[in-house]
C-alpha cells in the first residue's frame, strides 16, 4: 500500500463545493501515450463520440447524520448505514461510552430515542424506540453526511450539493462524486452529440472510504455495497458496446458496478443485490473504457482501482502534476478524466 499513498496537504482539500458545478478544473490522462492535459470540468463533452455510453449512478444521499445524547450528557453523532429489518446499522461517534441496553436521546428532539441492541466489528445495531419512522427522523433531526475530512459542520446548501443533479433513488450515505458536477446542460450536449446515457444504482456506503490498513492491499477486506442494473438499462448498455461505442463510467461506483456485472462476452448482465468486487492492480478491466474520477485519499481502495485502470505510475505522477497545478481534492474538488 505504500507504494500508492501520496502525501494530502490539508489545505488542498475542498471543504465547500464550487460556487457553480461543473466550474471545476479536469485532468486528462491518456493512457495510450502517457500525455496530461489540463482542461475544465465542462469540456468532457469533448471526448464523447457519438455511440458511446455515459454510465451514472442515479443514487441519493439521504440526511443519515443525527446527534444523540447520552445519559451522561455526550453528544454521539450516528450515521444510519443500512436497515436491517425493523433495526439498523449505523455508525456511532465515541461508542465505546455506550454499552448495550443503553437508550440514547437526539440532541434537537428529545422525542426520538434509539436502544443500543449489539457492538459489532462493522458498526453497532440499534433498534428507534419512539413512534416515528426513519425517514422521518432524517427529514426532522437529519444532518447531510458529509465526509468528515471537511471538516466542519454541514450546511443547508450541503444537501443539495451532495448530491448529483439527477439524484433519484434514495438510500446512499455517500454522494458518487465525480458526478457531482455533471450539469443537466452537459448532459443534454451529449444527449445532442447521440452520446446515450444509462442510469445505474450503487448504495454508496462509508467503507467506500474506509482505508486500506494492510500493506499488502491483497489482504484488504474490502466493504459489501448493494447494486442494481434493470433489464432497460443494460440493453441500453450492451447496445452501445455492440455498435461500436465506448462504455464510460462516471465514477469508482460505476465502474464497480458494470465490472460486477460483466459477463462472459464482455457485456453486462441485469442485477439485483450485493458487490463484494474488489478492483486493485493486476485486474483485468472488462467493460469499462473510460473514467472521470475525483481525486481520491491517499490511503483508500479507490485510488487502489483507479491506479489498476490508469497505470500505478501514470496515476501517481498525475496526483502530482495536479497538486503542482492547484487542484483541489477529493468530493467537492477538480476531476480526472481517463481515455
């Protein structure tokens, strides 16, 4: 792993998105001959062909982020990952406070009240002990989950920012961010140019973010994430691909996915379920041409998979050329685009 981590200046962290999407600055890599170009966000229509397809993860960042007090008087922020049933998993600041049995009070609304039902290695399981349903919980106390290395609060704008301009399928805690700065212009210009677009559903979970803590990244264990890939939309996909068209994924989430559902004769196949597909040098890509990135943290299994599609070297020395160039990393920075 220490052959991929690169040295992350705080101030080189986008804290607040752009004051306008798809402002922001684009790195060009091209694979073939080893060339950068220095471009902007909204000039990738520029490389679409007609026949191509543009692969989205239409997925939507809910506010899953509420503060709990204690009976002591701590505050624990908790993130609610996933139902498990009538319970859900979620992740707890300072849990080791808490213990099981405990009944814990949100800070804005006393009403509502979760029970700390089981410690686990991936989270702890807590069941909502007062007369409301999750989603109202979110809509009522709900803070939007931006990744803690803004550090700072979220702010109203934050959910809008979060997520894409597409956003439709609720039930992510993490937005697809190299979409983030996708416009419904830039979209309509590839519309134009015959450029189709597919619209694909990955649950961005927090161990996207969860860093590779071994050396050897082969004994990683990397997080399961539910996805899905309707019977259209793959047609839509394999379409393309018949015609001659080049498949590129707008995202890490993307090209997990259409790899995840590949199948024998380099299509994809319609899916409904978990990915466990862990991609790191040495894979053999299989649907996927193209990719627009962000600029991702230095220890995580995303940068993992973009150095397998790009080269480790070429990706290393590009991170380079873009912190020399004022870039600005990770979800509300600059891009990469990959041919």
């Amino acid at each position: 792993m220490s052959d991929f981590t690169y040295n992350l200046p705080e101030e080189k962290i986008a804290k607040f998105p752009p004051e306008k999407r798809g402002s922001t600055k684009l790195l060009v890599l091209d694979r073939k001959t080893g060339h950068m170009q220095h471009r902007q966000y909204s000039d990738c229509t520029q490389y679409f062909k007609k026949g191509d397809v543009i692969v989205l993860n239409e997925t939507k960042v809910e506010k899953r982020r509420a503060y709990f007090l204690d009976n002591k008087g701590r505050i624990h922020e908790v993130l609610f990952l996933n139902p498990e049933g009538t319970d859900w998993l979620c992740l707890i600041r300072k849990s080791k406070y808490i213990k099981e049995g405990d009944i814990i009070i949100n800070k804005e609304d006393e009403s509502i009240k979760i029970e700390i039902l089981k410690k686990r290695n991936n989270g702890v399981l807590v069941k909502i002990k007062s007369n409301h349903l999750a989603d109202e919980i979110f809509e009522k106390v709900g803070h939007t989950p931006i990744p803690p290395y803004m550090n700072r609060p979220d702010q109203k704008r934050d959910y809008k920012r979060y997520n894409t301009v597409f956003s439709n399928i609720a039930g992510s805690v993490a937005a697809p961010t190299a979409s983030l700065n996708l416009t419904e212009d830039i979209l309509r210009k590839n519309e134009k140019k015959g450029v189709k677009i597919a619209k694909v559903e990955l649950k961005v979970g927090w161990g996207t973010f969860a860093p590779v803590r071994e050396e050897n990244i082969e004994e990683h264990k990397i997080h399961e994430e539910e996805i899905f890939l309707s019977e259209e939309e793959a047609k839509k996909i394999n379409a393309a691909i018949r015609e001659g068209g080049d498949v590129w994924a707008f995202g890490t989430t993307v090209a997990r996915l259409l790899e995840s559902c590949v199948t024998e004769d380099g299509l994809v196949k319609s899916f409904d379920g978990n990915t466990k597909l862990y991609i790191y040098p040495g894979y053999e890509w299989k649907v996927v041409k193209h990719l627009i990135t962000n600029f991702h943290m230095p220890d995580s299994s995303l940068i993992l998979l973009v150095s397998s599609f790009a080269g480790k070297e070429f990706v290393k020395e590009a991170y380079q050329e873009a912190l020399n160039s004022g870039y600005m990393f990770l979800s509300y920075g600059d891009s990469m685009l990959i041919i």
